[in-house]
C-alpha cells in the first residue's frame, strides 16, 4: 500500500540572488526528493554514462569480471599507492626487528624500558589507550605501521566488495516480520547483555572485587553534595548506549530497506545532531579548551574514516552526510562559544549570543533570502555527483534543513542541565512516599 511520510518542505535557497540573477521561483512541492531516494542507492560495480549519471552492472547483459583497478578514479589509485607503500614498510620493518632480535612474541615489537607503550607497566599487557608516537623508537613506528596496514586492508575488503564482489549484488528486499524479529532479538539480547549496576560501570575490566568497588564507591562520594558522574542525568554512559543502539537501527534500515520506518530514522539522525550541540557546549562550557588541537581532534574522530572512504571508492563527501552534519554543527558551536568566551559564565551573555543564533538560524533557513546561498554557495556546486543527484548545494540545504534547530536546543539544554541536575538530585534526596 501507499505510505505518508513527514517530510517538510523546505523554502527554496534563494541561490540565483547569490550570482546576480533573478530570484529563484517557488519550489514546487512535488519536485522534492521521495524519503525512499534519500536511501543512498546502491552503486554496486558501475560505469559512467554519456549522461554523467551511473549505471549498476546487475543491469548489464555483459557483465563481466573486471580487472582490480579497472575504471578506478585517481583518489582510488592514490589510495592503493599510499596503503601499498604503507604494508611494504610494515612488512621490511618487521623483518628488520625479527633479523635484529628485538622482536617479542609474547607483545611483539619490545617496548622500550620493560614498558608495554601505554603506561600500563606490566610488559606484553594489553592497553586501551596508545602511546605518542616517538619517531626514534622502531617498536613506535612499527606500532603506527601496523595500525595502518589494518586500515588499509580494510578498505581493500570494502573496495573488493563494492565495485568486485564474488557474487553479483542483490536487490534489496524489505520484509516486515523479519525486521522486528531482528529488532526484537537484538533488545533482549543485547539489551540483557548491557545491563549494569551504575557502580561497576566504571571497574568494567578491571581485577577489582565487588566488596573493594562498594568500598571506593562510598570512600569517593561520602559528604558529597555531586552525584557520580555514572548516575548524573544524560551521562557519558548513559549517551553512548544511546547512540549504539540508534547504530543499530541505521545499519538494520540501510540493509533491509525499511523505507516504513524513515519517520523514526529521522527522529534518530536529529538526535545525533542534537547531541551535537549538547555535548560540544557542555565540554566548552565546563572546561574553556578552545584550543587548535581540541578543534584539530574532532575534526579527526569525525571526518577520519569517511575521508579515506571517499578517496578509496572515490565518492563525495555527500555521500556521508551525517559527518558533514556533525562537523557543521560542530563548528557552529565552537563559533558561539568562543566569541568573547571570558563572560561564558555571566548570567546574560551566553543567553544572547544562543539568541542571536537563534535568530541567524532563522534567517538562513526559514526565510527566502540570499543568506543560504552567500554563506554556502562558494562551496558547493549544482553539477549532479555520487549522494546528491540534484547537486550538493541543493543536498545540503535539504540535509542541513531537517535539523537546523537541533543543535541549538541541545545546547539550551546543556545551559540548564546544572538547573536540571539538581531538580533530579532534590527529588531523589526526598522522602519516598
């Protein structure tokens, strides 16, 4: 049967004002994007057309194994050159530490001084976090090569399985009952197996017995007027479980096509973004680290991945838009943040400088001006690509759209969370009744 989704329809961005022109007409409603194309289609092997479109090779009477690299882009072959060279040094260097003796087969590569690289002291005992490269020590730069080689044998795997898979690519077919039954599976599993008691979240792991973790539990927070940061609102845990079960229902969408379930899956994306603003104002609001390498490590822990995913399969970065978003979002943050940051902490001047965003978000997005187009025209283009057949400058105004206004109620909410906290915290401390 026929299906009704809730897709707003956007104003037009007034681009043609941006380059001197007329202005644009009305949008017409019908000309939007069905929700089932926002499902980025997928390519399988294909070739270019005269059309500049795309054409999958399941269509193809002749298809036909291809060679490796056959009909690659130049960011592809760039790619297999930089990980090529990356799995030869790995390799030649650990013939160099095993020919020199200084290999261990217990850790591998010894780590310097009897330590094991993390600062965890037992040698040979696997760490969780790793250590700072240090370009004269082999084991270092061994470490990082073999670091890399994964990665690049895993966008190999990926490569292969895109544009050469042992077996042609199927169509995607959307039973209901299947996917609830995977739904419902993986709550009472997963959800079963991520049960914890607040206190032992923070030993997981760890070779400490339950009677010593009640112990440190009550020595940390006796006469402590802060509630642990395991059980405050909203905490750290508390949102990653949040986010990987929101995951899991993006990956189970994609794979099986639940074009029904687009209203919740865009009730998710949004909540990602809004956490965006939630947990950047939080972070800047509390510690004041607006430094170069803060902004440098986000801009890494969002955009890694997907960039070395465009140079291998040679897709735009609107392909990936959820890290557009959050990097968008991210820097639309840092800006509010850091203009006259020393009076963060008074009692009006952070409350109108989210005002005056308010009202900026407004006027891009909710009124028919040249504002969209001025600010974001220069970067983006209306030539058709991979993720944004009608243009990246229509993409991400219909992308950037549908969640313009979360990110600044995430960090409203952040603002009043301490307000929050305690309303939660003088409930708890009450007489039950």
């Amino acid at each position: 049967g026929s299906h009704h989704f809730l897709v707003p329809h956007p104003v037009q961005p007034n681009r043609n004002s941006v380059r001197g022109g007329s202005p644009a007409p009305p949008l017409d409603p019908a000309a939007l994007p069905h929700p089932s194309s926002l499902i980025p289609p997928h390519k399988g092997p294909h070739k270019h057309s005269n059309s500049g479109g795309q054409r999958g090779l399941m269509d193809n009477e002749d298809y036909a194994p291809r060679e490796i690299l056959h009909g690659a882009s130049t960011s592809t072959l760039g790619t297999v050159l930089l990980f090529g060279t990356v799995i030869f040094c790995t390799s030649s260097l650990a013939a160099r530490l095993w020919l020199t003796g200084t290999w261990s087969r217990r850790s591998g590569p010894a780590a310097e001084d009897g330590d094991d690289g993390g600062g965890g002291g037992a040698k040979g005992r696997a760490t969780t976090r790793s250590a700072p490269l240090d370009a004269s020590s082999l084991p270092s730069v061994y470490a990082l090569l073999v670091h890399s080689t994964s990665l690049g044998l895993i966008l190999l795997y990926s490569y292969l399985c895109e544009n050469h898979p042992p077996h042609h690519h199927g169509t995607k077919t959307y039973d209901r009952d299947e996917f609830f039954f995977w739904t419902v599976l993986v709550v009472v599993f997963a959800g079963g197996q991520s049960l914890r008691r607040n206190i032992d979240i923070r030993y997981k792991g760890r070779d400490v017995s339950r009677s010593e973790i009640v112990a440190r539990h009550i020595s940390e927070h006796r006469g402590s007027a802060l509630p642990p940061p395991e059980t405050e609102v909203l905490n750290r845990y508390q949102t990653e479980e949040w986010k990987g079960w929101m995951q899991f229902t993006f990956l189970l969408y994609h794979y099986m096509h639940a074009v029904e379930v687009y209203n919740s899956i865009r009730v998710m994306i949004t909540c990602y973004v809004w956490m965006t603003g939630f947990g950047n104002f939080s972070f800047f609001y509390t510690t004041g680290d607006y430094s170069l390498p803060r902004v440098m490590q986000m801009l890494w822990r969002l955009n890694f991945l997907v960039a070395f995913l465009c140079l291998t399969h040679g897709n735009s970065y609107m392909l990936y838009y959820i890290c557009p978003l959050h990097t968008y979002y991210f820097a639309v943050v840092y800006l509010t943040m850091c203009v006259r940051k020393e009076k963060n902490h008074t009692k009006w001047w952070v409350r109108l400088k989210l005002g005056v965003l308010a009202c900026v978000i407004y006027a891009v997005w909710d009124v028919d001006s040249p504002l969209f187009g001025a600010i974001h025209g220069p970067f983006l283009s209306d030539e058709p690509v991979t993720g944004a057949t009608m243009g990246t400058f229509w993409e991400w105004y219909f992308r950037s759209y549908l969640d313009h206004w979360s990110t600044l109620l995430g960090m409203v909410f952040a603002l009043n969370f301490p307000i929050a906290s305690l309303y939660f915290r003088r409930l708890e401390a009450g007489p039950a009744r």
